[in-house]
C-alpha cells in the first residue's frame, strides 16, 4: 500500500479556496481504481495547515494518479500554499489496529490483573 501525505500552509485569503478544491477532488479521487482512500483534514492546533491523504493499493495505479488531470489539480493547490508543502510517499506492508494496543498492554500487565 502507498500513503500519500501533502501538509500545507495557507494564506488566510487562500485557504477557503484550497480546501474547498481538495474536498471537491477527494470524492472523486475515492473512486479511482486502486484507491482505498482519500481526506482532507484542517490543522486544530494551526488553522491555516490543510492536510491531503490518500492510499493505494498498487504502484501502478498510483502512478497513474499522479499523471492524471485529477493530480494536476492537486498540483495548482500545492502552488496556491504559503510555503513549500511537506510531501511524503511512504510504502505500507502491513497495517495493524487496535488489537495491537490490546496486546501490547496486556503483555505488560501482571497476571495477576488480567
């Protein structure tokens, strides 16, 4: 799986139309082939940071995201931040959830608390 991440930083005059265009590309986005997801979260402790994610399933349908018009929409919204935006593409193998937490926390209870 790829994670795509894109943090941005806007001028308070930009950042209505940023988050706008990126929630009007998420749904769309969500439908491509190979994507299992895609969101727009607006920073709590720095209101004019917008965060893009999306995750895909395969390199190739990826990369074919990247090249894609829905992409180079992206792209104008990268263009229109404050500051050059944090971008990072990371490879998953394997994903856990909060079963984890359950058995990280259980291994350090006594036996006695279980």
């Amino acid at each position: 799986m790829i994670h795509s991440s894109l943090r941005m930083k806007f001028t308070s005059e930009k950042l209505p139309e940023a988050g706008e265009i990126l929630c009007s590309l998420v749904e769309r986005i969500r439908v491509s082939q190979g994507c299992m997801g895609s969101d727009v979260y607006q920073h709590l402790l720095e209101p004019d940071v917008l965060l893009f994610e999306e995750w895909w399933d395969n390199h190739a349908d990826f990369e074919r995201h990247l090249r894609s018009g829905l992409y180079q929409r992206v792209i104008l919204v990268i263009e229109m931040a404050k500051e050059y935006p944090v971008v990072k593409f990371s490879e998953i193998a394997q994903t856990t959830g909060l079963e984890t937490v359950e058995k990280s926390r259980r291994d350090l209870l006594p036996a006695s608390e279980l």
